[in-house]
DNA sequence: CGTGGCCCCTGATTGC
DNA sequence: TGCAATCAGGGGCCAC
C-alpha cells in the first residue's frame, strides 16, 4: 500500500494491536521479502525472536519498529502491492503471505507481511547515530515527509528549484520529499494547475508553496478517511479499505469530465506508469507535447 | 555528481 | 478460448 496516508493508516494499525509484545517466532516464508536484510532469513529471523515491539515511526513510505533498548529497528516497506495484517493466528494462510510473526502471549492474533509482487519487504537494522527514535541508518537519506513537524519548508523550496528536472519527477523523489508517489502528485499537481511536465527551475517562489500546501490538503483528508483503496490490495491491518478514491480528481479518471471546467481528464504514460491531467487547467510547458 | 531509463514481480484486464 | 500486450499507490541500480 503505497503512499503516505496509506502507510500511516497501517502504522497506527500495528500502534494499536503488536506495539508493546513479544515475539515468540518468525517464519520467512519468500526469501525476497527479505532480501534487504544482508544477513538472510534466517538471521532476521533469529535476531528478531524475543524482542518486544516498540511504537512503530514512519518517515514517508518507509515504516520502522524500535525494538527494546533502540539500538535495532524492524523496517517495513509496502512496496507497490505489501500488506501487514492482523490476523488470528489459526487463520487459512493468504496467497501471497511471505512472513509471519507469532507473538509469546495469549491474545491469539499474529503479524502477516503479504505481498502480491514482492517489491516489498521486512529488515533489521541498526539506528542510525544520534536517531532518538531509533530511525534506521539505511534510511537516514530519506527526505523528511511534509506532514512530518520537522520538515524544513525553506530548505525544500531551494533544493526543488536547484534541480535540473520537471515538477513531477521531483515530487516523487524520496530524498527531496518524501511520502507522495503517483496518485497524490497527480492529484496536488491538478489542484494547483500545474502540468506535470512543467520545469523546477521555473516554479516561483508562492507556486511552490501553494503545490506543497496542496500536497499536504490531500494527504490529510486521504487519512481523514483511510486512504485510497481502489480493490483489496490495499487495506489497513484489519484487511478494510479506505474511501479516499471517491475524492480523487484526476488520478484514474481518464476521459471523465474535470471537476472545475468539465474538459475531459487525460493519461499520459509516464515513467513506466501515467499521469492523469486536465488539459485545459495544467497547460503543458512550451517545451513539452 | 545528477538525471533518466530500465528492471525487479504477479495478476487482472483488454484486444486481437 | 487462447495468447500477447498493457497496466498497477514503488524504488534500486546503472549507463550517460
């Protein structure tokens, strides 16, 4: 499940029902859903037996658990199609289920990691120095996200027209800001009229803030409502889906009328993937098609 | 060095 | 019905 909203959904999903117990056992179940932890499955699987779960912390669309003493953190990320679900534990395996994670108490539910392509995965790694919230350093290159308090607007605003790329590109670059992937640029993007095409350099100073305003007004009333949930891919621990798609205004709605000018919405394929776009309200660049 | 293109994987849907 | 092509909320890696 994929962007901010969505994963932070899932984050206070496992706030609610693992933070806090033990892990009795580990069962890696696809070698991938690992493999960004060096040390392999069955190290990963050994370390993280008898530790108990702390708060678990997101930056972006990565999510990390501390475990006690802080010095070592689980790492999720969803990838494109990952879930982490609450489930009883005598419930029928999922298809896709790649690890679980039994818990040494009696409340009868388990940890599943189930995910349908495997672009997603668990590690252990250690914190990264001076990360009070046990922050794993292999991801201490992450930019903060913009719902995050200590997201530093100026700095963000400089390092975005530095760069020598269009508005899209640079919304999805993780090191740059992190949390928005394709569906919430596409929809700030249609919500400040820009087209997805249009250069950083020439963003001025207000456009930019108004885009980033914009990021962080969909991302809110995303999670307001559980995110976005197109089918069953994409739910939060308990396995429901969020209402968000509902909202949407331009991702998905190719050919159906925009919501401010009635101009049918167009896709563009983009970077292996499509931008939506109203092609009256986001004009393209002189340079682009 | 940034930037852009390609690839990783499974399954649903569409068109011939 | 069958098969190929296309597409899907992500990101790492590798040429330029």
């Amino acid at each position: 499940m994929p962007e901010l909203p969505e994963v932070e959904v899932v984050r206070r999903g496992l706030e609610r029902w693992v933070a806090g117990r033990t892990v009795a056992g580990v069962e890696v179940l696809h070698p991938r859903a690992v493999r960004r932890h060096p040390a392999g499955a069955a190290d990963f699987a050994a370390r993280l037996a008898g530790r108990t779960l702390g708060v678990p912390q997101r930056r972006g669309k990565y999510l990390w658990v501390p475990l006690d003493g802080h010095e070592l953190s689980v790492l999720g990320h969803l990838g494109m199609s990952g879930q982490l679900l609450v489930q009883p534990e005598g419930a029928a395996a999922e298809k896709h289920l790649r690890i679980r994670v039994r818990f040494a108490d009696d409340l009868g539910t388990e940890l599943r990691f189930v995910d349908q392509r495997t672009f997603g995965g668990l590690s252990l790694h250690e914190s990264a120095a001076g990360a009070g919230d046990g922050l794993p350093d292999v991801i201490a290159h992450i930019a903060r996200d913009p719902l995050d308090p200590l997201f530093d607007e100026g700095a963000y605003h400089l390092a975005l027209r530095a760069k020598r790329s269009t508005v899209k590109r640079a919304l999805l670059d993780q090191s740059l800001i992190s949390g928005v992937g394709n569906i919430y640029a596409d929809e700030a993007l249609w919500r400040t009229r820009l087209h997805y095409e249009r250069p950083t350099g020439t963003l001025t100073r207000p456009k930019s803030t108004e885009l980033l305003g914009h990021v962080r007004d969909v991302m809110n009333a995303a999670l307001s409502v559980g995110g976005t949930s197109f089918d069953s891919l994409y739910v939060n621990v308990n396995g429901e889906s969020g209402y968000f798609d509902r909202s949407l205004d331009a991702y998905g709605r190719e050919d159906e009328p925009c919501r401010r000018c009635g101009t049918p919405i167009r896709r563009r394929p983009w970077m292996n993937r499509s931008s939506y776009f109203c092609p009256r309200c986001q004009r393209p660049p002189r340079s682009a098609s």
